[in-house]
C-alpha cells in the first residue's frame, strides 16, 4: 500500500505568443485547466502503475475540488481522507506560457496551506508497517514533520521529495527512509552544485552524514544517483525524445513508490522509476502524460 500525503492544484494555463508584462494585458492565446499539484500528480502516477494507492489531501468546497475528487477516484485512488476545508478555496496555479515555452506562475495554495496534523490523524493510524509513506512539500512544514515523525514511530518507510526546494530541520533527516531531491534542490539541502553523477555523489555522501538512510537525486536526462549504505551509482535514464518534461519528477516518485510497495531492490525500484517517467516527458502535460503499467 502507498499512502501519499500532499498538495492538489487546479493548474490554468494559458499559452499566447508572449508573456504580459505588468499593466499590459495580452489577447490571442489558448486556455487549458488541468489537475496538478505535485501530490495529486504523484498520487496518479501511483495509481495508474499499479498502486493500492490513498491520497491524503485538503480541497476547498468548491468546483475544482469536486473535480478533483471526482478525478481521483476514476484512478482507483482511496478518497477516504480527504478533507473539505470551509473557507480557503482550492489551491490554483495561473501559468502563462508564451510561444517559446518559458513560463510565469503564480501559486495559491489556499486549502493546501491548511491541511493539518489533525486532518491526517485517521489515515496514520491506519497505516501497517508494510505501507510507503510518500510526502512532497506543497504543504505545511509542520504537517510533514508530523507524518514523518508518526511513521517513522511506526516503522513505516518514507519517501520524502523534498520539491519544491526549502530548508529542512536537520532533526527530521535521520527519520527518512529515502529522500529523491533534483538537481536543484539537492544543492539547496547541501550547498553543492549538482550538475552530474560527480558531484551527485559528493551532495549524497552530506546527506547521508546528515543521517539520511537512502538517497537519489534526480539528473534529468541523464537518470538518477542511488546512494545507499550498501551500493551507489548512476542508474542511466532510457534516451528519448522529451516533448514536455512537466511533471517528469512526480512520476519518477510515485513509480518508485509502487516498485518499493512490491519489495523489489532499491536499485530495481530506481530502474523502473526512471523507465516510467522516461515514457512521461514523451508526452504533454502533467498528469495526462504519466503513464500506464503496460506502457512502461
Ligand atoms: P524534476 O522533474 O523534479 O526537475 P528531473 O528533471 O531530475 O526532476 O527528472 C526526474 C526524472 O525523470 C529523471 O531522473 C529521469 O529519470 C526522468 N527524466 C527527466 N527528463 C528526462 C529526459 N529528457 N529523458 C529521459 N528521462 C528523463
């Protein structure tokens, strides 16, 4: 079993030629509405590989979290612990994105930004010690301390993608199980420029003095850095023509936490994470690109 604690967004996107600049308002363009929300996202990699998966999230009453609801559930998804926050509306992200493919967000996490210790006290406790514990950081710091600390008490294993990038408490390293930073957030969490298997090396040896079990950090094209106490390396992503990488990592995450709710090795479980999300940036879009089992 998989039980993924995090963010859902209803992402609004709008491509036009060109991004507007303050004050300026831009005509022409196309919209799209799409789920998102690296939890979700994750959440619906999961699912669609072949995970018994429960999402643990917060959205407001209203439309877009109806939808999301309704969405999560067409995947299989266990809805049982999501909560319905009375006041702040669902989280939203605006993007503009011109003709070039660059990109301008802004981010309201509304619900998000109240889902609660309190709110996750039922699904915790129903957790047995052979469930995956995956955790982004769209939400609360102190809800993830929270469910760190909770599984961790336990025995459970946690995946946490510490995404997007923040500072953690050194308190909370020493309870993970494995952390799957990128490239950039490594460097945030170690103060060393991660650019390839070098010096992904060297930014995982820090946080394994720091006390974390297991660690990968995610290089793009050129795969993933597996650091454990036992084995380390680059496991090589497939070469593919990548048309959006969108969402790349949230499917890279929640396939690896499907391979290791199979027991399968941790370097097999990275293999098969990079695989799925390998077939992911083949495709447009976040979650309408991730894949299913077969596919991968
Ligand atoms: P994020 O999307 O969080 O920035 P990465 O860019 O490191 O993270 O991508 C996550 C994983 O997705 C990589 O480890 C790799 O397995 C896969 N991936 C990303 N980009 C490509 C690509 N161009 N070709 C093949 N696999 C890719």
């Amino acid at each position: 079993k998989i039980l993924v604690v995090g963010s859902s967004n209803t992402d609004m996107v709008i491509k036009a030629d060109k991004l507007p600049a303050p004050g300026e308002t831009v005509l022409g363009g196309t919209f799209f509405m799409n789920p998102g929300g690296k939890g979700a996202n994750q959440a619906v990699a999961a699912a669609r590989l072949g995970g018994n998966v429960t999402f643990v999230a917060k959205v407001g009453n209203d439309i877009f979290g109806q939808q999301a609801l309704a969405q999560f559930q067409q995947e299989g998804i266990n809805i049982n612990y999501i909560t319905v926050d009375a006041e702040q509306p669902s989280g939203v992200a605006l993007i503009n994105v011109n003709a070039k493919g660059e990109n301008c967000i802004a981010v309201a996490p509304g619900a998000n930004g109240q889902l609660m210790p309190t709110d996750l006290a039922a699904a915790l406790d129903s957790v047995a010690a052979d469930t995956i514990v995956l955790l982004q950081l769209e939400i609360p710091l102190t809800t993830v301390e929270y469910v760190i600390r909770k599984s961790y008490e336990k025995n459970v294993r946690v995946i946490l993608n510490p995404a997007p990038a923040q500072i953690l408490p050194p308190a909370l390293f020493p309870l993970l199980y494995l952390i799957t930073p990128n490239e950039t957030e490594a460097e945030l969490l170690t103060g060393i420029r991660v650019t390839d298997p070098a010096t992904a090396q060297k930014a995982a040896n820090k946080l394994q003095s720091l006390g974390v079990a297991n660690i990968i950090i995610t290089l793009g094209a050129k795969g993933a850095w597996l650091h454990t106490s036992s084995w380390l390396g680059l496991i090589p992503a497939p070469q593919v023509t990548a048309t959006d990488t969108t969402a790349a990592g949230d499917c890279f995450n929640g396939a690896l936490a499907v391979a290791l709710a199979e027991n399968q090795y941790l370097a097999e479980a990275v293999a098969f994470a990079c695989k799925a999300a390998a077939v992911s940036v083949t495709r447009l879009g976040a979650q309408a690109s991730l894949p299913k089992r077969a596919e991968v």
